[in-house]
C-alpha cells in the first residue's frame, strides 16, 4: 500500500487539515488513510493503515483532525476508535478502542471537540457516544434511539462546546424526522426540533454566523437561525422585502377580438410586455431622458434659453463681442478706451452733473520742495 501512489478502492470520508490549508485527508475502501497536499495532486503524502484485531484489514468509514492537526481519528466498519499523532510515524496507534460500537455497523461520523478534549462518534447502531480525550477507555455518555440509515450521517458540537447535534432518519411510520441536541455536561435533550418529512444527514453549526444547517434526505437544506445571536448569512436574506411589481409588468385584460368593428372602435392589438418596454424606452418623456448638452454657441444651456435677467445679459451684452481665446484679454478691453472717452454711455452721463472737474498739477516736483530750494 505504501507503494501505491492513491487510493486504489473507493473513498469513504475526507475532511481539511485545520491547521495547514493545503493539506486533506481522505480514507478509502483500501484500509487506509491518506494524507495529501493540494499542490502535489500525483502522491499522497503519508499512508496510515487500519488494522483489525489481530493484524487483520479493516475499512476506515470516517476520519477527522482535531483543531491544532496534532491527531488524526478514525472510525472503522469493526467498530473502532484509532488515533493517530501526526508528530511521529504513522506505525502504530497512540489510542485504539475495539469495542467502541457494535462490529459491522459502520461508524458514520467522527469529530473531535474545539477544545480538543472531547471525542464525538456517530454509528449505524443507532447511538451516539461522546468521549473524554484524557481518559479514552470508556464513554462519558451514550445516546441511544438515534436511528440511522445513512453511512454519512455525522455530528457537530456548538462553538462553545457546551451542545452537541446530530440528526436521526425518518424511522418507518413516522411523518417527520427531528435533529436533537444534546447538553455535553448534564447529557440532557436541549432541544427535539422537527426538520422535515425525510431524513437528517448532516448538520453544521458555523462558528461565526452562529446558525445551523441542516441537510436533508430529500435535497433541502434548512437553516436555523436566531434573530439577536446570529449575525449575516441566512439574516441578510430574511431582512429583504418582496420588490412591487411596475404597472408594465402586469398582465392586462384578455382582448376581445372584432374582426368586423369600425375603425374608430377597434381594440388595438396587446404587446409583449418586452416590446412595450422598448418602445417606452425610445420616449424621452416617458423614459425621463435627461436633456442633451448643447454642443454649439457660447453660454451653455442659460444663454440658449430662459427669461430671467441672467439669461438676457448673456444673450445680448456679454457674448455680442466675442472674444477670441488665443487674443490678450488687455488688449481686447484697451481697444474700446477711446471710443468710451468720445462717446461715454454708462458711467459719465450718470456724473456729469455732480462729477467734480480734475485738476492736475502740470510740473513735476511739489510746491514745497521748491520754496525750500529758493530760500
């Protein structure tokens, strides 16, 4: 087996290292587990056997790392426990449980606490067992009734350790199948909620949204959540609001058809809702297109249009002259300084009654400074 670059039977179970991200388990039909890096796709990286008692070959049906990726577990179709470190060579076990649950009744499912002190084991005998890592010999507590007929049927703990999940198959007569979750101190039922008309196979209680889903026999999946303890996922789509449907969208009356009605009277013939649309689209008015800028003149959109006073001095006395833009703007306003003396418009005809007459001295130097010489 060692030899052999994969598996050569077919898989049972799979899960990610929690510590390296690259790295994955799987356990096969070949009485063995395999661990692999995501990069290197051609040969596994270690190969861990499965013994029975006595040497013989035993199928592994699940497997797990604990939260640091310092142990790997295994259930097996002989019901037992094996572990295994992954800081030493894979030879021998560092805990084997033979009796853990019944022999020919796979053991479905695997987990280890998120304080690595505990050990959850789902089997096809229809109980579930939870174990104390620091004295593996015995199970703290067995749950029995759980009645199982998937391989595949697992068990999940809560974040904080202190609950643990796990779903049962629609027994024969029943009308719905319940996921029941256990107190891991006191082992007492928390809660027997109803989930569907089918059988519970998997569960999952994310850390961090702090919701559980559950995965059914018949293709649903059903999660739970809480409105005040729960954050985002499945809440971000209860929060939306059914959307109202546009008048266009809906169905109008049936029509009447009169081939043989005047003109005047004639139904008009009814259109796709696609077509109407497009048409509705081409209308400026009906579309609320906004208005196109206004490619030629000078202005902009107020000198084009409007009749406020803004409007009427930029029509008629700001852009009458039009300046060039490559032209001195000192040289086009110095140009019209002898016509505004000859011919004043705006601000002399307003003074030239009150306006005081300017008197400029005609000699160069101060009056005081030349009396000052001459003495």
């Amino acid at each position: 087996m060692s030899k052999t670059k994969g598996h050569i039977a077919g898989l049972t179970s799979g899960c990610w290292s929690p510590v390296r991200r690259e790295e994955f388990l799987t356990s096969g039909m070949d009485s063995t587990l395999r661990t692999w890096v995501f990069a290197k796709t051609k040969e596994q990286r270690a190969v861990i056997k499965t013994r029975a008692q006595g040497g013989l070959k035993t199928i592994p049906t699940s497997c797990a790392y604990n939260r640091d990726g310092t142990l790997i577990a295994a259930g097996c179709s002989d019901g037992s426990l094996q572990t295994w470190d992954t800081r030493k060579m894979f030879v021998h076990t560092t805990h084997c449980i033979r009796d853990a649950h019944s022999k020919g009744s796979d053991i479905s499912s695997v987990l280890f606490s998120y304080s690595g002190f505990q050990l959850a084991s789902r089997s096809m005998d229809e109980t579930l067992k939870l174990w104390d890592m620091r004295a593996f010999k015995k199970p703290l507590h067995v749950f029995e009734g759980l009645f199982s007929r998937y391989d595949t049927t697992d068990c999940c703990f809560s974040p904080d350790d202190t609950m643990i999940l796990t779903g049962e198959s629609l027994p024969k007569g029943a009308k719905q199948a319940n996921l029941f979750v256990y107190d891991t101190k006191t082992f007492d039922v928390v809660a027997k909620l109803p989930i569907t008309d089918s059988h519970v196979i998997r569960t999952l209680w994310h850390p961090k949204l702090n919701q559980i889903f559950v995965g059914c026999g018949n293709g649903i999946i059903r999660g739970l959540y809480d409105e005040k303890r729960s954050m985002r996922g499945a809440k971000l789509c209860v929060v939306r609001t059914h959307r109202k449907k546009k008048e266009s969208e809906i169905v109008g009356t049936t029509q009447i058809i009169t081939p043989h009605a005047l003109p005047m009277f004639r139904q008009e013939k009814t259109r796709s809702v696609r077509k109407k649309l497009e048409k509705d689209r081409l209308d400026p008015v009906k579309s609320k297109r906004p208005d196109l800028p206004i490619t030629s003149g000078q202005g902009g959109r107020v000198a084009s249009s409007g009749g406020t006073l803004s409007s009427y001095v930029i029509r008629n006395l700001g852009l009458s002259k039009r300046v060039e833009d490559d032209q001195d703007p000192r040289e086009a306003i110095l140009k019209y300084a002898k016509e505004a003396a000859e011919n004043p418009y705006w601000i002399a005809p307003a003074y030239a009654k009150t306006q005081p007459k300017p008197i400029f001295n005609s000699e160069d130097e101060p009056e005081a400074k030349k009396t000052k010489t001459e003495q």
